[in-house]
C-alpha cells in the first residue's frame, strides 16, 4: 500500500524535524512544546478509545491485543529505558553515559514501529481512520523527535550520532506502514496493539508531563485536542457522527 507509507514517511520527517530543531541549537521552547504535547494527547486519546479500540473489540482476541501493546511500551520505554521522558532534556548531569542515549533509541524504536503500524492499519479501515491516526501520530513526533536528541545530546552523543539515531526512529515508522500489509498477523492485530501503543502514549506519558506545569494553560490543551479530533471527524466525509 502506497499511500501508508508516504504518510508514514511524512510522519517520520515530523519526527526528524524536532530532532533536527535540538541539534541547530532552537531550545528553551518548553512553552510550545508542552502545550503540543497536551494537545497531541488529548487527540490521540480520544483517537484511540472513540475510533481505535472500537475495531479492536470486534477482533477476536482484541482487547488481549491492546493490553499487549500497552504493555509493551511500558516494558521499551520505562522498564528498560533507564531515563525517558517527552520534552527537552536539560539534566546533563544526570546523563552519565552514551549508553542512556541507545537505551532511549531502542525504547523509541518499537513505538515509532506501531505508529507505522497504526497508520497502515487505520487506512486498510477506511481513510477517514487513517487519516485520523496520521494526525494523532503525527502531532506527537516532533516532541518524540525533542526527546530523543536532548536525552542523545546530553548523555554526551556528537550531533551526527544524534541526527542517526532519530533518523533510526523515523524509517521504523515507515517500516511499520509497509510491513502491515504484507503481514497477516499485523493486518488483523495490528490496529488493536497499536490502540494500546497509543493509549499509554497519550494517558502515560504525555498528559503526565503536561500535568508537570502549574495553571490551566497547558493541562487545558488536552481538551482542546479532543475539540479538535471531533471537529475534524465531523468534517471528514464518511467518518462517524
């Protein structure tokens, strides 16, 4: 599937963008950034349990499904990632080896993968869903993209090692669009893991950080986001009321 995949490649330049804007030196934006991740996550979240989880649950087995794919995240990104969060990274002295900064990469390589996943998943649906998942995905990889190149860049990686590992990240989003399809097992579950994927995302670790700000400024784009994904379900032809 040719279309997927060209909007999972456009979804993994989002991703190479944030890393890009940490390497030229653009920091200190938290303001912004926070207030995207707030807005990604209530996007996604009302994505994956409005539009994801209600596909899963007519799978056979898919509600195991989205439980395996939470847990899964959880397992890459906070059990076996020493130090990992959504934002910049700005604790250099807690950076005490190149190591936290691979540990980082391979957290964020299964997730980039299921966002592929979800993306190819959503479109053999329908394009409306697909189209909905490429926004979700898409809002959270330039924070995803901050991330990985402050924790890269503070565990004391060069800037070239930086740029390879969020390039790393992008092309599993891709590898996940085009894998989907040619997988049996990935086109019938792969939309139920990627719903779990997507609820630890937003519920675990984006809200979290965007409850890390005092006020309602920030915490208050979480329902905007999900203003915004009943705004543009309503206007996409053939999506649900």
């Amino acid at each position: 599937m040719i279309q997927p995949a060209l909007y999972a490649v456009l979804a993994g330049l989002t991703n190479l963008v944030g890393g890009i804007l940490v390497t030229a030196g653009v920091r200190g934006r938290t303001g912004a950034l926070n207030v995207l991740v707030a807005f990604g996550a209530g996007f996604m979240l009302a994505v994956a349990l409005l539009e994801m989880l209600p596909g899963a649950i007519d799978t056979a087995g898919g509600l195991t499904a989205v439980l395996a794919g939470y847990l899964a995240v959880h397992l890459t990104q906070h059990t076996l990632t020493p130090h990992f969060h959504f934002g910049e990274e700005t604790h250099h002295e807690a950076m005490v080896s190149r190591g936290i900064g691979v540990w980082a990469l391979i957290g964020l390589v299964p997730h980039a993968f299921f966002d592929g996943v979800a993306i190819a998943s959503g479109f053999l649906s329908s394009r409306e869903l697909g189209l909905l998942i490429f926004t979700a995905v898409i809002l959270h990889k330039v924070p995803t993209g901050v991330s990985l190149a402050s924790i890269m860049l503070a565990s004391g990686n060069s800037t070239a090692q930086t740029l390879a590992a969020v390039t790393v990240v992008s092309l599993f989003t891709v590898l996940g669009a085009i894998a989907t399809p040619a997988s049996t097992f990935l086109a019938g579950y792969g939309l139920a893991i990627a719903a779990g994927v997507t609820i630890y995302v937003a519920a675990s670790n984006l809200i979290p950080e965007s409850q890390r700000v005092p006020g309602w400024r920030i915490p208050g784009g979480v329902f905007l986001g999900v203003i915004a994904f009943y705004i543009i379900r309503m206007l996409l032809p053939g999506a649900h009321t």
